[in-house]
C-alpha cells in the first residue's frame, strides 16, 4: 500500500482551456525543471508551477507539483514524499 497514492496521476484528465498542463508541457533542462515528489518521474516546470500555486517549501525546500492533486497529498504527509 506504500505506492498507493503514486499509482494513478492526478492529471489524467487534459488541462482545462487556457491552463496548461504541467505534466505534459515540454519542459527546458536544467535549473528549470523538477521532478514530482508526488508522482516520480513527472517533469515540472518551476516557474509555471509557481505561477499556478503548485509548490509548497517544507524543512526549508521547495517542492513543485504537476498538477493541483498532488499538494493535497504532499500537505498529508510530506515527510512521505520528501523522503521518497
């Protein structure tokens, strides 16, 4: 039950109109980019992710999320995925 919540993206629904979705966008390397701590291997855009409100700082780090289901998770228990 440990990968539970990893299983299944949260985004698995296209983006809303006029949103993009940060799963999917192509992504510039980098200092740019970070990966999901909620869903491993999803590139993110920081930058979008921050304009967006899909990042949270804990013990001093910033996290950025793909897309708006994987904070409710990480807020859960972030010393989960932190340590992930």
């Amino acid at each position: 039950m440990a990968n539970d919540s990893q299983s299944a993206c949260c985004c698995s629904a296209p983006a809303p109109a006029g949103r993009t979705n940060l799963l999917t966008a192509t992504a510039p390397s980098g200092d740019d980019v970070a990966e999901c701590p909620v869903m491993k291997g999803s590139t993110v855009i920081k930058a979008q992710a921050e304009a967006a409100g899909l990042f949270r700082d804990y013990e001093g780090e910033r996290y950025w999320f793909c897309c708006a289901g994987c904070a409710p998770k990480f807020d859960a228990d972030p010393a989960r995925y932190v340590a992930a």
